[in-house]
C-alpha cells in the first residue's frame, strides 16, 4: 500500500459533478473518506475504472418509510434490509426513514423499537426523522427537546390521517419546541377535515373504487393545507419542509413564503412527474397500485413541478417510499380495502426508481442540468437535514459516499431490477436513459453492476446536528 501516500482505493477517469461544478479527476479514498482529487493520484489498493461514468454523490432520499405500523392487519412492504438494500440498487448512499410514534405511546419508547428493527440491517447509512403524532406535554416539554439534542434534528407532524392529524394548537405547540431548539418541522399539507366530508360524500353515492381515492382529496385540501402550514410556521419562525408537493396552486403557496423571505422548503416526487390520476383508473382494483397522497394530478400538475424544481422553489426531490403489496391481503388488496379506496393502505414504492426518472427525465430531456440534478438528489438533502458537509458532495474530508453511473446506458424499468419488498413498481415498463452501476458507502462498495455485494451490517445510523 505504500504508507501515508497510498490510498485504499482510487476511482480513476470518471466526470465528477457536484452541486456547482462538473470536472474530470480521480478520487482517492482512504479510511472511508475522500482524501484526495486530483491526477496521477500513485498506488492504491484497488482502482475502479470509472472510463465514460460519472462519478456522483450518492443519493441521499430524505423521504422514506420503512417498517412503519401502518394500522391493524396492514403490513409494509419493506423492512430495513430490503428498503436499504433497494435504495443501494438505486444509487443512493443514505437514506432517512420516519419513526413514526403512535397514539399514547412515549416518543422515546418509540426510538428505542425503531433502532431495534434497523440495528444490523442497514446496507447503506440511515438517520431518523420522527413522527410526532402525540404531543403530550412530556413529549413536548421533556422527550421531543432532549431526543433533538441526541441528534433527531427532524420531526414531521401530520395535517391529516387518522391518529396522526394535529390541531393547529397542537402543530403550533410542536413548531414552538423545533424554534427553540433549533429542528426543522416537515408537514404533510392536507385538509383532514375536507377529506372526510368529501369521503364520506363519495361513499354515500357509491363511488368507492381507487380513482375516487384522488377525487376526495382535490387540489384545494392540499392548497389551504399548504397556505396555514407556512402561516403557523411563520408566527412561530421556524423553518418547515412542506413535503410531496402535487400541484401549481401548493407550489406557489410555497414560491409566495419563500419571496417574502420565509424558511419554506418544498419538496416534490417522482409520482408527480410520472404518473396522473388517470392512472387510479385501472381494471378492478388495479388502480390501487397508485394510491398515494397527495395522489398524483394531470399533466399540467406535472408541468408545475418540473416548474418548481427547476426555478428553485423545489429543493428537494425524494421518493416518499411508502411501498405495501399490491396482491396481498395484508396490503393494497387488504379485505377492508375492497370495500372502498378509503381503507386501501397509501403509498407507494419508489426508492429505487427516484434517480434513474429523474436523470432521465430531467438531465437527459434537458429539463435540468447535472448540478441540478446532484442538489435535488443528494446536496441539498445533507444541508437541509443537517448531514452537511460530511454527506452530499465530493470534497476533501467528506464520507466517500458514491454512485458510478453510465449516463447512456438504456434501461427499462421492470420489479426484479429494484430488489424491493414490494410486487410491483408503479414505473413498470418505462424506459429511461442513465443507470447507477455502482454504489459506494464509505469507501466500500454495495452494489455493483447490478449485483448486492455489501453486507446489512455496513450501514451506520448519523446522528444530525441541528
């Protein structure tokens, strides 16, 4: 190996792009970091040659639920080593998962179960937000500051659903602990209340099959969900994420917040570029296989979040993975959902598909550039999140977290190439232009050419600053 100057491993002749500039070097990697970029780097212990690739940050998917409770006889797709080992298949290095608290249970309680279902079962490397679904004055006054102060710099608080919906009062209660601790607040943005009027009113008529999933929760109860997030936010001033945004009217609540100088992320997803509510339609139950909320729109939607992420409004780009089982009774087919799309579990899987559609999509069909394209997917994540400037880009020092890509290669999407839990993917059959063909968390590679060659045990939980 040489001493100091040898390196464990150099990444050679691959296009490194980050969040602001794209150049041609090799990376040299020692003790799982990046130590070096630069030419003619000497010895090492392996080379990879990265000839024609590009050399990314790994994806960091700041959205996604693995192993959540999802109610009585209803069970998730994936648990920590599927989830993880999907989201390797996909080209990303990190991932944050919710642990989610449920009605009367201790918040503290809850993170101790959560790290017992991640603990050795990691791939790539994960940190936890919280859901924070019963804001006792214990969790509020005791739990939710010192759990911020252990490095879970992140909590999301549910406008809707039942047994996670807050009041305002309760939101605002929970906004007042993020201020004075210095935690960022992620909202789900929907109008509880108008979902279940306009629920109940289609079940009255009889119009209960999935495509009626996205008629019960029309572009307004998300709009008006998304204008008092950002109003509470502001009267507490903290800063909020406002998560899976849909649509132009959510989109440019935000842009409004953020000209007046407000500390409003958005974030939007694949299924919202991809899919439309014409896709609720299918045979049957088919259309199950798309219920999610906010559901997917139309194609002006569409054209709205391509608007967003590409002037900025956007800063994040993340799957929302929430996979169940299509033909499963403990999934989307669950008895109690046949009845009506009300009990059909939301969600849907994304984790590996994220990178190549919008790759695809974006830098390829030239909607985006490659710097665009790195923040959405990874820098951006890291700063929001408080992983930065030991995640998310290439830079001396940094966690040599890295997804080798070939930008030309042609793949069409089908369920075995994603190594996911689930039995289907929503994208089956698209194809798409740019494959990860490597990925790499801390110097040690997961995933190569298709193959899973890293072990459940690598992935290590970050606690965040806040």
């Amino acid at each position: 190996m040489g001493g100091m100057s040898g390196f464990d491993l150099v990444i050679r002749g691959g296009r490194v792009a980050t969040a602001s500039d794209t150049f041609d070097c090799d990376v040299g990697i020692r003790d799982g970091r990046i130590v070096a970029l630069g030419h003619d780097l000497g010895a090492a212990g392996e080379v990879i040659d990265a000839t024609g690739r590009l050399v990314l940050p790994g994806g960091i998917d700041s959205h996604v639920h693995f192993a959540q409770p999802s109610g009585p006889g209803v069970v998730m797709a994936d648990d920590f080593e599927s989830g993880t080992r999907s989201a390797a298949f996909g080209g990303n290095t990190t991932v944050l998962p919710f642990c989610l608290q449920e009605k009367g249970q201790s918040l503290r309680e809850a993170v101790r179960l959560y790290h017992a279902k991640a603990e050795g079962r990691c791939y790539i490397d994960v940190a936890f937000h919280l859901i924070v679904a019963d804001p006792t004055p214990q969790v509020l006054g005791q739990e939710l500051p010192a759990l911020i102060k252990d490095g879970y710099s992140s909590f999301k608080v549910f406008m809707t659903y039942e047994g996670l919906a807050l009041s305002d009062r309760e939101i605002l209660e929970v906004m007042a602990v993020a201020r004075e601790t210095g935690a960022i607040v992620m909202v789900h943005a929907e109008n509880y209340d108008a979902i279940r009027f306009l629920t109940d009113r289609l079940e009255r008529l009889g119009q209960t099959t999935p495509r009626f999933h996205a008629t019960s929760r029309p572009i307004p109860v998300e709009r008006e969900a998304t204008h008092r997030a950002i109003s509470l936010a502001e009267l507490v001033d903290v800063p909020v994420v406002i998560v899976h945004v849909s649509n132009r009217e959510a989109m440019e609540e935000i842009r409004r917040a953020q000209a007046k100088g407000l500390k409003v992320h958005g974030e939007t997803c694949p299924q919202y570029l991809m899919l439309t509510e014409a896709d609720l339609d299918g045979l049957g139950m088919e259309g199950a296989k798309y219920v999610c909320s906010p559901p997917p729109r139309d194609p002006a939607s569409q054209q709205a979040c391509w608007e967003g992420l590409q002037q900025g409004v956007f800063s994040l780009f993340s799957s929302d993975h929430c996979p169940f089982r299509y033909d499963d009774p403990e999934g989307k087919l669950t008895p109690k959902g046949r009845t009506s799309f009300r009990w059909v579990p939301n969600g849907i899987p994304g984790v590996a598909t994220r990178l190549p559609i919008l790759f695809s999509e974006g830098v390829v069909k030239d909607r985006i550039d490659l710097n665009r394209f790195v923040a959405l997917t990874s820098t951006n994540h890291a700063k929001t999140y408080g992983l930065y400037p030991r995640k998310g880009t290439i830079a001396i020092g940094t966690d040599a977290d890295i997804a080798i890509w070939d930008p030309q290669r042609k793949v069409t999407i089908t369920h075995d190439l994603l190594h996911d839990g689930s039995d289907y993917t929503p994208y089956e059959g698209l194809e798409v232009t740019g494959w990860p063909m490597l990925t790499m968390v801390r110097g040690r590679v997961v995933m190569r050419d298709g193959e899973l060659v890293g072990t459940a045990d690598h992935g290590s939980f970050l606690a965040r600053s806040a």
